[in-house]
C-alpha cells in the first residue's frame, strides 16, 4: 500500500516537474538573448513591443495623450491662436486683440499653419525643446495648462488613443489620473481656515486632526449641495466616458484615480482632498487618489506636512479609498539638501501611502535604511518611469535609485508618467531598464510585470483574472519566441 501511494503521487508530481524544466530553458534562453541585445534598441524594441506588459498604474491622462490628437480638435474647430505665446482660444477673441490671434483657416489660408503646428507640438511637448529657453521642469509642468481647451473638449478621442496604444503594446491594464472639476468655490470661512491651517503646521501641532474634523462637518454639512453636485457631476462623467467608449473588453480594462493639486491654499486643497475621496468611496470605476503638481513647488514644500497630515485624516474617513502618491519626485540641487529627508517618509509613515510615485530622492532620505525596510516589508510599491526622471529631473543611469530600492526588495513597478508630453510609451520605459540596469534579468523583468497586476487597485477578483489573462499572453510570448 505505501509503494503504491508513493507510486500515486510520483505520478502526480512527475508532469508538474517536467513542465517547470522547459519553462526555465526558455528563461535562460530569453535572458541569454536579452544580454546579447542590451546596447542594441532595435532588436531591444522589437523583442519588447511582443512582451506582455502588465499594468501601467502612474499615468497621467491628460499628458499621455499625444499633443497631434489635441491639435486635430483646434484645427477641425478652427479655434484662435496666439501666434506668439502659441496659446490656444475657444472664444472670439475680440478685435482690437486680433493682430496677435488668427483663426486655423487664416494661418492656413496665409501658409503659416504647418510651421506653426510644429511650434505648438514643441509647447505641448519635450519634442523640439531646446535645453536652454527655461529649466526642463518648467516646460514639462508648463505643457498641461496650455492644451487643457482641446483636452478637456476630448476626452472620447484621448481615452481611445490611450487604450488602442494600450492593447498594440501588449498592456492590459491602466490605472489613470483624470480630473474633471476642482471644489474651488470660495466659502466664508476659508480664509479663518487658512490662517488656522498654516499656524498648526508651523508647529506641527498633531491637534491639526480635530481641525480637520471641524472643516470636515463645515464644507460636508453647511455646503451639502455644492459638494454633492461636484462629486455626482465628476463620477457621472468617467461613468459616461468609460461606457460609452467602451472602455473594458477582453483585452483591456481601465480605472481611475482622482488627484488634486499640492500648489493651492490649505483650505482648497482641503476641499480638493474631500471631493476626490468621496468621489472614490462612491464610484466603482475610480479606484484610489493621488496628488500631483511640482514638489519643489513653494507651497508644496511649505504645506507638505499638512498635505500628508490630510491624507491621514481621509484614509480614516474614507478607508477603503485607495492612495497612491508622488512622494520624493526630487534631487540634489533642485531643493536645499534637508529638504530631500522627509518626502518619502512622511508619505509612509504620517499619511500611510499604498504606493509610491517616482521616489527618486530616496538615498536622501532621513534613515533611508530603515525607510526602505519598511517599505519592502510592508509590500509599499514604488513606481519608476525612466523618462520623466531623466527629463525633469536630470536622473537616469547609475544616478537613478532603481536597484537600491531592489536591493531591499521593495516591490518595483514600471509605468510611463506622461507618454505624451514625454514623447515615449511604455515599451521604452522596459527598453531603458534592460538597456541601463545589466544586472537586471528576465525574471526581474517579469516580476515587475506581475507586480504592476498585484499592486494596482482593483478588486481582488479582478486581479486574479488579470494575473491569469497575464500569465497566459506570457505563454504565447514565450513559446513565440
Ligand atoms: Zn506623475
């Protein structure tokens, strides 16, 4: 009888173990290939572009669209231009203003248009800037405001472009930052709540909680309406975009974070903290929120506590809204020194934040050690996107702090940031990775792509479906090649 048992379950074991063999010959065989082709981008982007991608879960809506699809709208609308400061008008623009302005059709009829496109590419974008007219982050951060018009007029054509560029490049998921309203309405007591904001956070006083909890009932109870009508204007909004484009088929699916902006007053930020958390609490389809805007930003630098300290306050109202933030998205020269110790940390040890965006400032950090350990420990995610480091920041190569963070195995997801604004996709992001890192090897790599699955926000059932869907197109890849 014992025979016969061992003799069951050698059979059973037997084809599991034979199946795992051919799976690391292919491994070795990949890696083996990958090595051989690490300073060659062609052959890197063409092995690549087949690869199955995962999830990119730092995106940016409105700056991965790319600038030629917001420039259609202005041409097939024949809206104003600034022929100078290339600023784009939807409205008439009145005529003693006109010597600088010009309708589409006029530039064309006058044989400026296609120069002119260029120029406007190049204000929207990297693509043509010249290193040299103002600071990289200055233009990369300048770009959003300028076609915020067309944006906002297509967001039908943007969501399509995002997922047709989604599905050619092999990725299944997207988690994106889109934000249609603010809660900017001026209230009677902001400006008291300012004041008493900005006081509590000089001296750190913790009882800046039970502050928030008085503004909390103020903006929730006194102005029901209005914030009931933004959060329902907003949620409906990426409910029609996301079901009328039919966003989610068998090869994609798509979620979103709201995001508020760290340049503002205490008391809109606050506001602008409350709408995209309720906003989240209430719709299925928006599944965390993030804050963004330019960290060395004076007022980002100066309420950076009290924003984290806002986090803190949410997550304890609304626990099951998730939060992904840009935390350390700076470096040695851009902010005084000391202030590169305390952006990760706060980000994980006041506000509790679920993933991390950028981190570059990481080696920088008071007790970077024990900061790191945590996070891998406690599976705190960090996102890296090489071609936004290596533009607004000037971090790329053995500058960037991908493999310390690997080092302590904190889990690494790779995303694009603004493909648009950045002129790249996430392809590239993979190719700089295997290009730069030559300690990284296949298996990291698909790590890291099974990581952008188990680290983004959706529904558990929803990331086992997606990690079996993933599992299955990295089947196809590798018995392909
Ligand atoms: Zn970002």
């Amino acid at each position: 009888m014992k025979y016969l048992l061992t003799a069951i379950l050698f059979l059973i074991i037997l084809p599991t173990t034979f199946s795992q063999n051919p799976d690391k010959a292919t491994t070795n065989r990949i890696n083996s290939y990958l090595d051989s082709i690490r300073k060659d981008e062609a052959r890197l982007r063409q092995f690549l572009s087949k690869m199955p991608k995962g999830a990119d879960l730092h995106h940016h809506y409105s700056g991965s669209v790319y600038a030629e699809t917001y420039l259609e709208y202005v041409e097939k609308n024949n809206l104003w231009i600034n022929k100078n400061s290339f600023a784009i008008s939807d409205k008439q623009v009145p005529r003693g203003e006109r010597s600088e302005w010009s309708r589409v059709s006029s530039l064309k009829t006058d044989g400026y248009w296609s120069d002119i496109k260029v120029k406007i590419i190049g204000s929207w974008s990297k693509l043509y800037f010249d290193y040299v007219s103002c600071p990289n982050d200055e233009h990369f951060f300048s770009t959003f405001d300028k076609f915020s018009i067309p944006e906002t007029a297509t967001f039908n054509e943007g969501l399509q472009e995002i997922k047709q560029r989604a599905i050619s490049e092999n990725v299944s998921y997207i988690e994106t930052m889109l934000t249609s309203t603010g809660f900017f309405e001026a209230f009677q007591k902001d400006e008291i709540f300012n004041n008493q904001l900005l006081k509590l956070q000089e001296t750190k006083d913790k009882s800046i909680q039970t502050k928030f909890a008085e503004l909390y009932k103020y903006y929730t109870k006194e102005n029901n309406g209005i914030f009931k009508s933004k959060v329902e204007e907003h949620n409906n909004l990426i409910q029609r975009l996301h079901i009328n484009n039919k966003i989610d088929d068998e090869n994609f699916t798509m979620r979103y974070q709201n995001y508020f902006i760290r340049v503002l007053d205490p008391a809109t930020t606050f506001k602008s903290f409350l709408i995209s958390f309720h906003s989240a609490s209430t719709s299925d389809l928006i599944v965390g929120v993030n804050i963004v805007a330019p960290e060395n930003n004076t007022i980002s630098m100066r309420d950076y506590w009290l924003h984290m300290q806002m986090f803190r306050f949410f997550k304890s109202v609304y626990p099951n809204v998730r939060t992904a933030m840009h935390a350390g998205e700076l470096t040695l020269g851009l902010v005084k020194p000391e202030d590169l110790t305390f952006h990760i940390n706060e980000a994980v040890f006041i506000a509790d934040a679920e993933r991390i965006g950028h981190g570059v400032d990481i080696a920088y950090e008071k007790d970077s050690d024990k900061l790191l350990k945590h996070m891998a420990e406690n599976k705190i995610p960090i996102e890296i996107s090489f071609s936004s480091n290596d533009f607004i920041l000037g971090i790329r190569g053995n500058r960037h702090p991908i493999l310390l963070y690997k080092s302590y195995g904190v889990p690494i997801v790779i995303s694009t940031d603004d493909a648009g604004v950045l002129r790249t996709d996430l392809t590239e992001q993979f190719l700089i990775l295997i290009r730069d890192y030559p300690s990284i090897s296949y298996q990291d790599i698909k790590t890291m792509i099974f990581n952008s699955i188990e680290y983004s926000f959706l529904e558990k059932s929803e990331k086992e479906k997606l990690t079996k869907d993933l599992e299955k197109r990295f089947l196809e890849f590798e018995d392909e090649f």
